[in-house]
C-alpha cells in the first residue's frame, strides 16, 4: 500500500484513506520522539551545567585551602 502510494500507483479511496491514516499515526510518532529528546537534552544540559558548577566549587575551595 504504501509502496503503491509513494510510486503514486494508488488508486482506491481505501488505500490513499489508509495511507493519510499511517501519515497521521508517523507524524505522533515523530511528536513523542521530539518531546522526549527536547526532556533529555534539557536534562543533559542541566547535568552538565551542575558538574560544571561542582567543578567551579572543587577549585576555589582548593584555592581557599592553599592559601
């Protein structure tokens, strides 16, 4: 079917319904797909911002410690 729809060999009402119904079901999919990395990236981000920060604080208490 989906074959036939992108060779555009697809003729009955049926098929180019259920074709729309599969575009439809793969652009969700792809919505779920993007949210969840968008939450990932973020919390990627944010723990890499917190170690940075943890490392910032293990200097300038050495420093502090040094001196």
């Amino acid at each position: 079917m989906l074959q036939g729809y992108l060779t555009r060999q697809l003729t009955s009402a049926l098929g180019a319904y259920q074709v729309e119904a599969l575009k439809r079901e793969f652009k969700s999919f792809t919505d779920v797909i993007e949210k969840s990395m968008n939450v990932f990236k973020q919390k990627i981000k944010a723990d890499v911002e917190r170690s940075q920060g943890n490392k910032l604080g293990l200097i300038r208490q050495t420093q502090n410690n040094l001196l």
